[in-house]
C-alpha cells in the first residue's frame, strides 16, 4: 500500500512581484522585500570571510576591492544591463554597491 501526502511545494513562498522599468530598477524592486536579509547575509559574509583568513588570505575590504574591479568589468566590456541590475539590487536591499558585489561574484 501506497501513502500519497500533497506537500506544498514551498511552506513560506516569496511574493511574487510585478517588475518593469530599467535594469536598476528592475534589481531594486527585486531585492526590496529581501533587505533585512540581505544586510544579515553581508554581515554572515564577512564574519564567514574573516574566519577563513589563514586559508583564503583574503580580507572582507580585499573581497570589496576585487569585486569593484569585477563591477567595472562588467559595465564596460561584458554585459551592462546586468551590472545595472546588480546596482539595483544592493540599492534595494540596502546594502553599499561594494558589499552587494562581494555577495554577488
């Protein structure tokens, strides 16, 4: 005998959110409703980055300074609308571009 159960495909699922405009302010309504978890995690991040010191040999600052090159690449040479995107996105969720970068890359 076979027990079958119906379980939700997602006991909380996100909200689903109507999006147009720009780039950056498509990324920044995207990560509105997410921007206490989205400093928390930075946060989580860098305390993550900071442990694994002596193996990584990289700092969180080091990290920041990566991703803004990472940043610049990506709006000059490789794909603009998502280094816009990008932007909006650590613009809606409240956190620097640099941070939000570090999350991202």
């Amino acid at each position: 005998m076979t027990l079958q159960t119906k379980i939700p495909p997602h006991a909380n699922p996100p909200p689903l959110i109507r999006i147009s405009g720009t780039h950056a302010r498509w990324g920044a309504r995207l990560a509105k409703p997410a921007a206490s978890r989205s400093s928390t995690a930075s946060r989580v991040e860098e305390k993550l980055l900071s442990d694994a010191y002596n193996h990584l040999e990289l700092t969180w600052e080091g990290a920041r300074i990566r991703a803004r090159k990472y940043m610049l690449v990506a709006q000059e040479l490789l794909i603009p609308s998502t280094a816009e995107k990008l932007a909006g996105i650590a613009e809606g969720a409240n956190v620097s571009i640099d941070d939000g970068s570090v999350s991202m890359s």
